[in-house]
C-alpha cells in the first residue's frame, strides 16, 4: 500500500464511523466521548452502542447488525407517528360524547 491508498483507507474508516454516530445520536446523544471514540475502530464503536441499546448481538459484522437494528427501530417510529394523526376538531365520536 502506498500512501494515498493508506490515507484513503483512513478516510473511509472515519466516514463509517461518522455515519454511525450521526445514525446513534437521534438513539443515544451523547454516548461516547471525543477521547473514547477517537480511540474506537468502527466494529468496536457499533458493539459497544448494540450493547448501550441492550441488543444481545454475537456476530462478525456488528455494524450491519447496528445499522438494521436502528432501520427497524427508525421504521417504528414513522409509523406509531402516522397512527397518531387526529381527526379535526367535532368531528370524531369522542368530540361528540365529550361535547354533549
């Protein structure tokens, strides 16, 4: 490897932990220090924020892992969000009983 490859690889290594930051801190803001992330490669930070989340995962790729437990979790969220849409006022049945 010369230095550009070595430097590119750096700079994937940085992204991916990047992108699963950005992905916990709508789950876990503030999960992990500058000092404790900086030292952590992307396989460890996703074990340790599987483990934060309480998810019992034993694989090799616990980056996937953490990426389709958050999908799940994120696709739950949109739809109790959808569920909770509200008929305008008076016009459902419990408007009525609680206006009578």
């Amino acid at each position: 490897m010369n230095n550009s490859e070595i430097l590119q690889a750096m700079r994937r290594a940085e992204a991916r932990k990047q992108r699963i930051m950005q992905r916990l801190g709508r789950h876990l803001p503030f999960a992990f220090d500058g000092d404790e992330l900086a030292a952590m490669s992307a396989k460890q930070l996703a074990r340790k924020a599987l483990e934060k989340l309480g998810v019992k995962c034993d694989t090799d790729d616990p980056v996937r892992a953490l990426f389709l437990f958050l999908d799940g979790r994120e696709a739950g969220d949109r739809l109790r969000a959808q569920g909770m849409d509200a008929a305008p006022r008076g016009e459902s049945f419990i408007d009525g009983y609680l206006d009578s």
